[in-house]
C-alpha cells in the first residue's frame, strides 16, 4: 500500500460527503481506488458518477462483469478482480468461464454475446484498437448504444486498474487472487 487511507476524523467536510455517498452504495465502505481519489475530491465525485452510470447501462449486467474481469486479469489488478469476482458469478458468467480468465485462457463460451465481449475486450486490450471486422459484429449484436457503453466501462476499469495498481491499493486480508 502506498497511500494509507484517510481517517474519518480528518476528512473535509466535501470530502466527508462524498465519502458517505460512495460509502452508501458500496456496503458502507470506501476502499479500492476510491479510497485514494478521495484525496482528490473532485476526482472522486466525478468517478463515482460515472462508475455509477455505467453500472446502471443497459448492457447486460454477466456482460458488463466479464468486461471488467477481462479487464482486471489484462492488468493483473488484484483488487478489481476482488471487487468482481463475486459479482460476476452472481449475475450468471459461469465458474469455468472465471477460472480461465484467472488463469489467463481462452474461456469456452455457450452464449455469443459473451464470446463477442471476450474478442472485443482482448482486441482492445492487446491491439488498443478495435478492427472493423469486430465493431461490425458487436454494433449488429449490441446496438451502438449498448456498444458505447461497453466500450466506455472498459476505459473506465482500465483507468480503475491502473490506478490500483499505480498506487498498490491493497486487497482486504491481503489476497492475491491473480498471480
């Protein structure tokens, strides 16, 4: 852990807000990179917005969650895979399909969408760019605004990852769930 996180007795009052309301949609905890952008609180206010929004898109949520695994394991994010893990076995993305994520295998997929959600994410995340073969198949498949959507919540967890990673952000009980 690089930054030690603040104790509530010495937040501002902004930064105390913006505390309470991140900390009242994530179990009443504020860890992750959240805990450091609360130093910042613009940045924080304004990553919680905009993690908030793309948690309520209307792409499917097993979807969205293999997203942010695929995006996690790029970056061998240690908290983010925390954070989702769970998460992604409760909206339906199978155990399989997880343990070969974790370790770094081509998962096999019964559901197109997700197949298509593993070529679109790996394509980004290894060419940093989207060839047109594949924006034609997600854009036929997703729509352009499930696609924008997708493609804006694999910026946005691969700028959460980076984040953690950058600032070592620890995983309670100090799990390693990626090696």
């Amino acid at each position: 852990m690089r930054v030690e996180d603040l104790k509530p007795e010495t937040l501002t009052a902004e930064q105390k807000a913006i505390h309470d309301r991140i900390a009242g949609s994530r179990g009443g905890v504020v860890r992750g990179p959240f805990a450091i952008w609360l130093r910042q609180p613009a940045i924080a206010d304004a990553a919680d917005r905009l993690g908030t929004t793309l948690r309520r898109c209307s792409l499917d949520q097993r979807l969205f969650e293999l997203m942010v695994l695929l995006v996690a394991r790029h970056y061998t994010a240690q908290y983010e895979w925390f954070a989702h893990e769970r998460h992604a076995r409760e909206v339906g993305l199978g155990d399989a399909v997880i343990e070969a994520i974790r370790q770094r295998k081509k998962p096999t997929f019964t559901n197109d969408n997700e197949q298509l959600v593993y070529d679109l994410v790996t394509e980004m995340n290894e060419a940093r760019t989207l060839s047109q073969a594949t924006y034609d198949r997600a854009l036929a498949a997703l729509g352009l605004d499930r696609l924008i959507e997708l493609i804006t919540a694999l910026g946005f967890y691969s700028m959460v990852a980076i984040m953690l990673n950058g600032f070592d952000a620890p995983v309670p009980g100090g799990e390693c769930p990626l090696s």
